[in-house]
C-alpha cells in the first residue's frame, strides 16, 4: 500500500507541511520513519512520530516499533492509537524481516585449532570435543597418526590440541566437564545435559535438569542446544508438550546454523 501521490509526494501530514519528498518508497509504512531530504545540496535526515507526527527536535526519544522496525512513536500512546492503522503492515514486515534471518546462510564454524581447515557442519562425526581444554578437533587431526623418533606409529590417546591423556572413565569425563562448567564452557554444561536427559555416564535421568542446562549453554551461545530444547517440548520431556514451543526452538537452532533443527523444520513445515 503506497501512501505516495502519483508526483511521487508522500501525503504524510508532515511531508505535505514540510513540503518535500520523502522517500518511504513502495509503501513501506503508514507513518514516516526517518526520511532523507535533500534541501540546498544538504542531506539531512528528519524523524517523526508516525502517529502524531511530533518530529525529533520536539520529542527526542522517538522509539522504533521493535518489530517492524519501520516507523516510529514519541510515546507509548501514540504507539498504541496508531495500532488499528499499523497492525497488519507491522505483521507483515516482521514475518518478513524474520524469514530472511530464518533463511539466510548460517555463520561459519569455527576453524580447527590444529590444522585450520573449518570445522564441518555435521556434529559428532566430522568434530570431537575436548573435556580437557574444552577445544573442538576436527576428526582428521584426532585421527592422524602420530609417530617416534624411529618412525613407529604411537597410538597415545592423548589429546590432540594439549597432550593430555583422554579419560578413562565416564566419571572421569563427567568430573572434567564438571571443570569445564565452572568456567561456563558452554558446551561443556550442554553436554552434562544431555547426560541427564539420557542418564548416562553415572549422572541420573532428569529431563528438567537437563532443560535448564540447555537454556544455559544457548544463552552462553551454543545455539545448537536450542535443538534438544525443541525436542524436550515437542516430546514433554521435562516441560509440558507444545508443538509450537518446538518448532520455535528449532527455528532459533537454524538460525543458529544447526543442520539438525533445519532437516526438522524442512519435514514439519
Ligand atoms: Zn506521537
Ligand atoms: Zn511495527
Ligand atoms: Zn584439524
Ligand atoms: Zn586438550
């Protein structure tokens, strides 16, 4: 919807009074948001509120609508007398803004310390977490064979990254994850979850427990965990089932990159 004239003037209240052109441009907007004028060779740039029209200089806190990012208010009740006008291009501003970040490539992984090729998107086959440093390997340097003065093949079962020996028990590798959680490693503190949703490695089944762990580990920003969270709703582990809830976890796991949460949505959608 356009709320420019054929000549290409907005009929925005403010645009009409300040007699320019404003450049909302292909109906973005009921209201103006910021608008770029240019008077005697000078850009500058003019805000107002999309419902009253009070500029910058009157009110200076003019506040974004946060999901559509589109207009502006000077107040709380300027926002809500415009909603009647505003919902539905809000709506569809916001879906819009959220598929492009639901859709757009993921950011990369990280590189593999050792031999810094990028670690490949898979988890749990092409990459191995270190309980001991808590450094992520790729596969090919865990498994690259290490040799003696002599030339022998040494099979050391040592860490690749910091030479220490990998554990050798589950109680041992939970113990350095425990470490590890101390210093807020989030993968560590996603693993010890997933422990507990299994109970295994020695530490009890408590689906709750491992909830609270994921919500953690994504907050210290291993979005991958946001996929066990979508499948704790979408199975009632430990909270109650809600389809809905799951679908939204696993949309914030792809944006996050997660391969996982991605084939998921493909086959719910
Ligand atoms: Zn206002
Ligand atoms: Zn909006
Ligand atoms: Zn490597
Ligand atoms: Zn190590």
């Amino acid at each position: 919807m356009s709320n420019e004239k054929d000549d290409g003037v907005c009929e925005n209240k403010l645009c009409i009074d300040l007699d320019i052109k404003c450049d909302i441009g292909n109906g973005l907007a009921q209201g103006i948001d910021s608008i770029n004028v240019n008077n005697n060779n000078s850009t500058i740039s003019v805000s107002a509120c999309a419902n009253c029209g009070k500029g910058e200089e009157e009110s200076h806190k003019l506040k974004s609508c946060t999901a559509c990012k589109l207009v502006k208010y000077c107040s709380r009740d300027c926002q809500i007398a415009h909603r009647p006008q505003h919902k539905k291009e809000c709506r569809r501003r916001a879906a819009e803004l959220y598929d492009e970040k639901l859709f757009k490539q993921p950011p990369p992984k990280d590189d593999c310390p050792i031999c810094f090729i990028r670690l490949p998107s898979l988890d749990s086959t092409g990459w191995r977490y270190m309980t001991c440093c808590g450094k992520v390997i790729c596969s090919g340097c865990c498994y690259a064979p290490v040799y003696d003065n002599k030339g022998n093949e040494v099979y050391e079962m040592k860490c690749a990254f910091c030479r220490t020996s990998y554990p050798t028990s589950d109680e041992e590798a939970v113990e350095r994850l425990n470490k590890r959680m101390e210093i807020n490693d989030a993968i560590a503190i996603h693993d010890v979850g997933s422990y507990y949703r299994d109970g295994r490695n020695g530490l009890p089944q408590d689906h709750a427990k491992a909830c609270e762990l994921w919500h953690q580990a994504v907050e210290l920003g291993f979005t991958e965990g946001y996929t066990n969270i979508g499948f704790a709703h979408n199975n009632g582990e430990g909270v109650e089932v809600d389809k809905k809830k799951a679908m939204h976890y696993w949309e914030l796991a792809a944006i996050g990159g997660d391969v996982y949460s991605r084939h998921n949505l493909g086959k719910t959608i």
